[in-house]
C-alpha cells in the first residue's frame, strides 16, 4: 500500500514561486546569489527536497527556475544600458564565460549579439 502524495509547500502564481507561507522564491534567490543550497537551508529544506517540491509544483528544478529568472534580468539590464560584466557581477556569477553560457543558452545567441539585438 502506497502513501498518498504529500502535497507541495510550493506554488506558482504568474511568472513566481511562492512557498506556503508567502516568500517568494525567485527574490530569496536574488537575495542569495541564486545560490540553491542556500535557499533550500534557508527554507528548512534540503537540496533535494527543494528540488522535489519546486519541480513537482512548476515542473522545473530550482536551479533551472534560477537560470531562467537570471537570464530574464540580464535582458532586461541589457534593455537598461549595464554593461555585460556588470551585469554576470551583479547577477551573482562568478565567471562571466558561465554567464555567457547561461545566455546563450537561453536565448541562442551570445550576450553581446542579445546585447545588438537590444539596443538601438
């Protein structure tokens, strides 16, 4: 006889991730340099419980969720004039070529070419 499933602290409300008890996950994350081990003791939670819960509400990891959510605020720096370095500082990476990886990854074209597109 199989346990019936335990339901999920987490939940999704527009573009965020809220926990049961309101925080939101993507500016906890902000606020801990997308740091995933951090966020999960933080919550009360290990890394793998984390990634359970999140995964099983929105169908994502925490460190995918994260890399999205970063990829997100660089466009939009990039929108605003900051430079690209700054920025990979800024969003908590601790080399610049992850954070060209990470971009690209996401929007299939390097920083500098996303940052082209974007500017005038």
């Amino acid at each position: 006889m199989s346990r019936p499933p335990t339901p999920t602290p987490f939940f999704r409300k527009g573009d965020r991730v809220y926990d049961k008890s309101g925080v939101d996950l993507l500016q906890l994350a902000e606020q801990n340099n997308f740091n995933v081990k951090k966020v999960a003791s933080i919550l009360g939670f290990t890394v793998i419980q984390l990634q359970r819960h999140v995964e099983a509400a929105i169908g994502l990891k925490p460190k995918d969720l994260f890399c999205n959510h970063r990829a997100l605020l660089a466009k939009r720096m990039i929108t605003e004039g900051v430079n690209l370095h700054d920025i990979s500082a800024k969003l908590g990476y601790l080399y610049y070529s992850h954070f060209c990886t990470d971009i690209k990854k996401f929007y299939g074209i390097s920083p500098k070419q996303l940052e082209k597109k974007l500017q005038p």
